[in-house]
C-alpha cells in the first residue's frame, strides 16, 4: 500500500511539475466560489512546478528505499543462518 501512495504521489508530482497552470486553474476553481475575479501572480505557477519537482524528488526516494527493503528480510534471515536455509531447503 504504501508503495502504491509513493507512486501516486510522484505522478502527482510530474503533473504539476509539467503543467503548473492547469494545476493552479482547477485548485483555484476548487478552492474559491469566484475564481474568475481573482488574479494569479506569475510566482505562483513557480512555486507550483517546485512544488510538482519536490513531489517527485519524494515519490522517487519513497520507491527507491521501498524496493531496496523488499524480500531483504527473507534474505537477511538466510544470512544469519546458513545452515537453517540449508536445512529448509532439504
């Protein structure tokens, strides 16, 4: 589960990073009952696509340690007791 909530959170990431207007546009029609009477600064889509890279970087490190722990605990058991594994194994 928690592999599938760094995925999603890296693709979330890339979305904002690629197209931080769009992002911007349906928050703010989210957020406000009359976005057309507000003015978005230009710092903003900024912020967002820092934001979207940010969310990336996270998902990436989330999913790089998560994969590098997997099975590690089958295998480090093994290594502490080869002759357990060998013993299983027969």
């Amino acid at each position: 589960m928690r592999r599938h909530i760094e995925l999603l959170v890296g693709l979330v990431g890339l979305v904002e990073l690629l197209c931080p207007r769009t992002v911007v546009a349906v928050a703010t029609r989210l957020a406000y009952r009359t976005p057309e009477d507000l003015e978005v600064r230009e710092w903003v889509y900024t912020a967002a696509r820092l934001e979207g890279a940010v969310l990336v970087l996270l998902g990436l490190v989330g999913l790089y340690t998560t994969a590098g722990s997997t099975g590690s605990a089958a295998t480090d058991a093994a290594d502490a007791n080869p002759g357990t594994a060998a013993r299983d194994n027969a």
